[in-house]
C-alpha cells in the first residue's frame, strides 16, 4: 500500500499526530522525565512491556497513572505485596451455593493498561502469574481461558534489587519485558520546578478540610487511535543495513570476542536471546514513530537499544567481583559496533 518514502512519512505524519497531544497532557504534571515517558508510549505502540526500576519518589507510579489518564481506555493497578497470591492478579474460581456450582471472577489483570506497581515487592510464584497474560495476551482461570482485550500491556516498577524486602523477578518473566528503564534522579532546574509545584499545593490545602485536588489530565486519545498507530509502524521502513546492525549489537552481547571486545569474554555467561532483536527493531520503529518519522535511522537503534538490552544480558560472577553492571557492557558494545 505504501511504497514511497513520502507516502509513508506523510502517513506516520498522520496517524501520529495524537503523539504530542499525549506528551503536553503529560508535561502538566511530570517535570521533565521525557525519556520515561517515550519508553512507556513506545510499549504501549508496539505491545511490548516495560518495566520502571528507580529509586521510591521519582514519579514512575505517577508518570504511568498519568500517561493512562490521558487514553480512554480501561486501566487497572495492582499494587504487589509480600502476602499476594497469583488469584489476586488473575483471579480465581468462588463457589456458589446457591447453584451449586463455581463462578469465575475475574482479576485486576484483566484490563488494557495495567500497572503492576513495586513488581519485585512479591515473591516469584505471584510474579510468575503474569507470565501466561504477558506472553500469550491470556489468562487461564480454573478450566477456561480467556482472551485479554486489545491493546494489552503491563506496566511494571520495581525499586533496586538491593533494597530491603525485594525479590529479584524470575528470569523467564524480565525477559518479556520489552524494555527495562532505569529511572534516574531530576536535573537541578527540573527539581525546583517538581519542589516549587507540588510545595505549592499542599501550602493550599494547609488546614482545608476539603480533600485536596490532584493534578489532572485530559483524555485526549483513545484505543482504536493506538491500534491504528500499531498499523501504521508496520509499514515503517527500516533498511537491511538497520537489520544487520541490530543482529551485529544482538550477537555482539552473545559473544563479544567476535566484535572484537575480547576482555568482555569473560564477563557475560549469557547473552541476548532472538526476543531481543525482535524487540529493538519494534522499539526503533515506535521511536521513529514518536519523532513523526517513516523510516529508521541508527540513532532510534542507539536510542532504545540499553533499554532493550540491559536486562537480556546475564553477568558471570567474575563481573560481578569486578563490579562490572550490564550497562556498561551495552554501553561498550554500541560504541565498538560499526554503525551503518
């Protein structure tokens, strides 16, 4: 259908238009954050899941709810506990009495957008719940399994592994998500701003008896806009040289003697699964997408590609002695590969 460049720009030009709409609503009451709000529109354009690791207190919870304020559509969130049950999130079978049979009641996972809030907070079996939800867009509930609406993602914090009372997510669980952000602290300017604004309102509401008002946002999407925009990113174009360069940055986390970085040899014990180059060549596309593009270029790869990336690659304990952190290999890996 679309087989010129121009045709296609003026396409991604259209169906993406509702983009900056959603990120001035959004800018009414995150300060500054851009790149946390890109990734969790980029999940949200291709399907994938992201997840949110920041230290408590910088806005991941309030940057989703806000990102999910400004789209009609169904939103849900589920705040992880130490003492849940997977039946909390995707629900469970009740018996009833009066008929004599079991009814299904279905969990807080069934929504469009979904917030898992402080993922890791849970032990592995709750975590585990959502495996069949995030991979299959399904859940199974006692015998029957049901089909999750259109558009589906989860959007997941967790606080740093490090902290008091967190459990490390499974493996096979971090790996379906797209993309793992790590949430970094505000400039100094952004903070006065969060400081001045949020100071502002509570000295308002010093002594109201009246619950205070939140910062809001309009809607001003929907989700046959997403689902259109899901349509349009199909048709961007990414070259064959975009291609190779995601499959050389893939292999290059697999073995990274071949790319020519043999001290990292020892370092990694796993690299990054097929998954990865599936998902960076969507990310790239959503990004250029978000930027009104038709087309991929190596930055969008560049971009999104620690975000992809950070989370695929398993450290050995050699790199853990030497305090080596998976960031910086991916770091390594796009300075080292030649970029088209």
């Amino acid at each position: 259908m679309y087989n010129d460049v121009r045709a296609i720009n003026d396409m991604v030009q259209r169906e993406s238009a509702f983009i900056d709409p959603i990120l001035d609503e959004v800018g009414k009451v995150i300060v500054g954050q851009e790149t946390m709000i890109e990734r969790i529109l980029i999940g949200l354009l291709t399907g994938g899941h992201v997840l949110l690791e920041g230290v408590p207190g910088l806005a991941k919870t309030l940057a989703v709810k806000t990102v999910c304020d400004t789209i009609h559509a169904d939103f849900s969130r589920i705040q992880f506990t130490p003492d849940m049950l997977p039946a909390d999130v995707i629900g469970t079978v009740i018996y009833n009495q009066q008929r004599g049979d079991f009814t299904p009641k279905q969990g807080p996972i069934f929504a469009n957008l979904v917030l898992a809030d402080e993922i890791n907070r849970a032990p592995a079996k709750v975590q585990s719940a959502l495996l069949e939800a995030m991979q299959e867009r399904q859940v199974t509930i006692g015998d029957t399994t049901y089909q999750l609406d259109r558009p589906f993602m989860v959007m997941a914090t967790q606080n740093p592994v490090e902290q008091e009372g967190t459990y490390p997510l499974p493996e096979a669980q971090i790996d379906r998500f797209m993309m793992h952000v790590v949430v970094k602290y505000p400039t100094r300017e952004q903070e006065r701003e969060v400081m001045k604004r949020m100071t502002q309102a509570v000295l308002a509401d010093l002594g109201s008896k009246e619950k205070r008002e939140r910062l809001t946002v309009d809607a001003v999407a929907d989700t046959d806009q997403i689902l259109g925009a899901r349509d349009a990113i199909k048709h961007i174009i990414v070259d064959e040289k975009i291609n190779d360069y995601i499959i050389d940055i893939v292999a290059a986390t697999r073995d990274p003697r071949k790319a020519g970085m043999k001290d990292l040899t020892d370092m990694v014990a796993h690299g990054a699964s097929p998954r990865a180059s599936i998902a960076l060549n969507l990310a790239s596309r959503a990004h250029a997408f978000i930027k009104h593009r038709g087309y991929v270029t190596p930055e969008d790869v560049k971009a999104v590609g620690p975000d992809v990336l950070r989370h695929r690659i398993i450290l050995t304990y050699e790199a853990e002695a030497e305090e080596i952190t998976s960031q910086q290999i991916v770091r390594r890996i796009f300075d080292t590969v030649e970029v088209p």
